[in-house]
RNA sequence: GGCCCGUUCGUCUAUCGGUUAGGACACCAGAUUUUCAUUCUGGUAAGAGGGGUUCGACUCCCCUACGGGCUACCA
C-alpha cells in the first residue's frame, strides 16, 4: 500500500520568513499538490529564547501571499493539533521517556563547563572526534557513567539534566535521500544530541522525528542543512522502532549568495539591494525595516517562477509556467544537487514577462493604485490608454507612475542633456510652429499630430529628426518615453501646447 | 580539525557513454523603432585538474583541488 502524500513546511518563529523558506515550502506544496497530498505547516518555536513575536503570523501572510495554501496545521487546523510545538511538550516528554526505558537514550547532568573542558582535553591530546558521544560519554557526568542510584538522587534533588541520545558504536547508518541517492554515516562520527533540553523542551531532533511520525509525513523535503543530522534522525526512526513509518528524505540544495560564496542572507540582499524577505518586515526590537517582494513590486507568481526553478526544471525549454503547469511537472527526481547563486536579474524578467502579460485593465490598476496615492484623479479608461502606451517598458507595477508621470504631471526642468544638444533656433522655431498649429487640431489623434508635424517641418524646410529630441524634452521633460505621438495624443492639443509654450518661455531664459 | 554534500557558459540549467555540448538571464553587435524601451537576427562564453574503466567519456570509478553545509541545552 502506498502511503499518501504528506508533506509539512516546518519553520521556527525566529524571526521573517526567508525566501529560501518560500522556496522550501513551495517544493513540499507542488509534490502535495500534484499527489493530491496534503500540506501542512508545523510551527517549531522549541527554543523559547529566540521567539519573535509576530514572526509565526508573518509566515502565515507571507505563504498566502505566495499562493502557498496550507491544508492542514497552524492557522487552519487538522486532525494532529495542535501544530505548534511549544504546545506538545508532554507528547515529546512520554516519547523521550520511552527511550531511556529502552536505553536508547540518558540523562546528563553536565554543565557548559564541564562539556567544554572535555572539549578542549581531547583537542589537547590531538583527537579529531571531540564530541560528547561513544568515545566521551562515560568520562560525564551522566545516567551512564554515574548509575541509576546516583543518577535518581541528582534528579530528586533538582539538578538540571538534559536527555541525549545514546548513539550506538560501530553502525553504518544510511540515509536514503530521493536527492542524494544513499548517503552513508559510521555511527561512531555521530554525537549524543540532546534531545530534551533542561528546561524539558524537545530539541528540533526529537521535536521533528516525533512530529513527523505522529502526523504521519510521508516526505521530509528541508533544506540541505539538515543532512548531516539526518543519519541522527534515521537512527531516532529505529530507536522509537518506526522504521517501517519513516518518510522519504528529500535534503534540497541551498540558496548561495548572488557574488562569492556562502549561503544567502539578509546581508547580502541589503548590498545588492533586493529584498530577502517575501513581505516588508520591521524588527521588532531594532525597528529596522526590510522592505518585501510584495512592497517592491514582485509578483507571487512570477516570484514562485523564479524560485521554482532555483534548483528545479522541467526538462524542456519551458520557462513560464503558472502554479498550476508548475504542480504538474514537478517532479523531486528533476531537483539538482547543487546550490544556486540568487541573481535577482533573472527575478526581473520573469515579473516583466508577468507584468506585460496582464490584462489592460489589470495594468491600469496599478497605476491608478498609484494615483490614488498621489491624490490624482483618473478615469480607467485614460488609464488603461497610457499603460498600453508604457506596457513593453515596466518591469514592476509601480513603473507605470514613475514612467508616466509626465502624463499627469507638467515638467518644470527639462534633461540637461537634450537641452545643451538639441536645443538650437531651429528647433525653437519649429516648436514655436508646431504649437500654433496644434491649436486647430480637433480631435488631435497620433496621426494628426504626426501630419501636423511633417507638415511644420516641411514649410520650414527642417528634418523632423534634428528637432524630435527637443521637442520630446519640451512636452515630458525627459530624453526618452513611449511613442511621441501617442503621448501628444493622450496629453490633448490644449496641453501639449501649454507645455510647449512653457518651454519655449523657459528654456530660452535659462539659456 | 572532523563528518557530510557538491563542481557544465558570468548566472540558472539541459545532457541520464557516441551531440557542431542545447536553452534562458545578463552582456555585445546588427536590423526595426526619426528617442529610449520593445521586437527580430546574430555573437562572445562552459564540462576544476589528474588518473583509470571503455572502441568511445561531461556522463561510471578513484585521487587531488576548490566550494558549500554541519560540528549548540538554535532551528
């Protein structure tokens, strides 16, 4: 029989979710998508030290943004509530407490201290394993090496402890990874991780191993990171005798810095200046804000494009492909092994592509959505006019203002450039015409204005290019925009030639 | 240091022993656009190195180099 698919994104409240973990989440939610499976979303806020407030909402807001839907878990609820892990403390307590009946694991009563000083003796002494573990734990101060008796009386008499797992010597342990193929780890390099800390919390190992059975995973697909304690893991399946229970392994490749080397971090984001973030954060404590793909402009869908395709692809020349294309190719035999460099420049290009394929009037909601901020006034009809004008030149929704702005707004300076270059008696005297002419132009449309132009230049005996430049300049006040001529129609006679008056008043004075 | 993972154009990647090593982003050039952008056409550009295995290796094996991850009572 086979299992069905569940999968879980399980991100701990410390802080924003990164995009590395949309991405994370993104990869559990095709492979349940495509299976019919269901996707959950487990909150590990085991470490009550590093809570964040507002961080668990913030991963809620920010999956649901990204058209991530969570099936079952946190926020929605389910069947193994709850999905929080601070709130199944006696769950991990009576697990634990099965493997120190069965001596899979102990307690230890060891403080910093004392483990460092075993530390730093076995570097002295030149071994390369320092770790508290096979080689190590009868040296401690812990159930093995002190013996039930004593072992009860330091537990009656209220000494910290901690539970460590009892790492068996001199197994292969292998882990078969749908990624990685079989990865194989000599028992005796693994060390006894605690599994509940003293203050009777479970370590994200034993929390994730007893989760991950109880809520009955069928595919554990986290970033690479957590490889190397995923023979650990394997083990913990065995001790808690769920072997036959234990999910695929899937250890995802990490996202890399765009330059150099290293894992990519908020750090790096903030220096090439793109967000890390998939929603604007501000820290709580330091009030510093990161601004988020949604408030830069990104598009989830063309976002998820992109990062689906960070360490996945389909096999064919495909590039666009929508949530739904992107369920049904998905595939974990297609995901590469090796991490990818974030270059945000490709991001760019799949949100143009996105953006230009939007519907007029979904365009002219962006701008509009801009006006409206801007307090200008604007009907969905002009709207929808000038974005078709300025549709093959934006990349985020915000550029239809900052690249029609002009249209709402009269230029006061004029590009210093086209100015110096182009602006000469002969263009003064054809804009001078050009604008006279204008005025008897009803209806001016793009045709008109451009017969009407030929036909200045003509009489005055100027080619049209020589004079286009200055003319742009005196109606936007920029060197470049869309098409001319449907601009001068957009704008009307009446204003373009109050535009070109002005101009030619203040031009001349500044010269 | 130890353990583990990885390595094809600048970047994301295709190739699952036989290809002129393909595509996309970026870049460059030309054409179109009397601007810029768009669009179109073309171009530069890659199998880390060394050994094997094989008639034949980017592809399989080994070594080296390089990169990355982990090495917490953090996840």
């Amino acid at each position: 029989m086979i299992k069905p698919v569940r999968v879980r994104f399980a991100p701990s409240p410390t802080g924003a979710l990164h995009i590395g973990g949309v991405r994370t989440a993104l990869y559990n939610f095709l492979l349940a998508r495509q299976t019919g499976g269901t996707m959950i979303l487990r909150i590990e806020d085991t470490d009550q030290t590093r809570f964040v407030p507002g961080a668990e909402e913030f991963i809620i807001e920010s999956l649901q943004w990204a058209g991530i839907k969570i099936d079952e878990g946190q926020g929605v609820g389910g069947p193994y509530a709850p999905y929080r892990q601070s709130e199944r403390k006696p769950l991990y307590k009576k697990h634990v407490e099965q493997l120190i009946a069965s001596e899979k694991a102990y307690y230890a009563f060891d403080t910093e201290q004392e483990i460092e000083d075993m530390r730093n003796h076995l570097k002295s002494v030149g071994s390369s394993n320092q770790q508290y573990g096979i080689h190590s734990r009868l040296q401690m101060k812990n159930s093995l090496s002190l013996g039930g008796d004593e072992t009860q009386q330091l537990i009656d008499g209220g000494t910290p402890y901690v539970i460590r797992a009892k790492v068996e010597a001199g197994k292969e342990v292998v882990v078969n990874d749908l990624i990685r193929g079989t990865v194989t780890v000599l028992s005796d390099t693994l060390d006894d991780k605690v599994l509940m800390k003293s203050d009777g919390m479970p370590t994200y190992h034993l929390a994730n191993v007893v989760d991950d059975y109880l809520m009955k995973i069928s595919h554990v697909i986290r970033g690479e990171e957590w490889l190397p304690s995923a023979p650990l893991h394997v083990l913990l399946y065995q001790y808690f005798g769920w072997e036959n229970e234990m999910p695929q392994f899937a250890h995802l490749p990490l996202l890399l810095k765009p330059d150099g080397n290293g894992k990519l971090s908020k750090r790096d984001a903030d220096k090439m200046g793109f967000p890390i973030f998939p929603l604007t954060w501000i820290d709580p404590t330091t009030k510093e804000v990161a601004v988020g793909y949604r408030e830069a402009g990104y598009l989830p869908e063309a976002l998820i494009n992109f990062l689906a395709f960070l360490g996945w692809n389909p096999g064919t020349e495909q590039e666009i492909f929508s949530m739904d294309e992107l369920i049904k190719s998905f595939s974990i035999e297609r995901i590469g092994k090796a991490g990818a460099k974030f270059d945000i420049q490709k991001a760019h290009w799949f949100n143009q592509q996105y953006i230009r394929a939007k519907s007029d009037e979904e365009q002219a909601n962006y701008l509009l959505a801009s006006l409206a901020q801007e307090n200008i006034l604007c009907s969905q009809e002009l709207a929808i006019k000038i974005c078709n004008a300025l549709k093959e030149r934006v990349t985020f929704p915000q550029d239809f203002w900052l690249q029609g702005k002009f249209f709402f707004v009269a230029p006061t300076s004029f590009d210093q450039q086209v100015i110096s270059k182009k602006w000469n008696a002969e263009a003064v005297s054809v804009l001078t015409a050009y604008s006279a002419a204008l005025n008897n132009a009803n209806p001016l449309t793009a045709d008109i204005a451009k017969a009407t132009l030929d036909t200045v230049t003509t009489e005055l005996g100027i080619g049209t290019g020589k004079i286009l430049q200055a003319l742009r300049t005196s109606i936007t006040g920029g060197a470049s925009g869309p098409d001319l001529m449907i601009t001068i129609e957009i704008l009307g006679a009446a204003e373009v030639t109050k535009r070109i008056n002005y101009a030619l008043q203040t031009i001349d004075i500044i010269k």
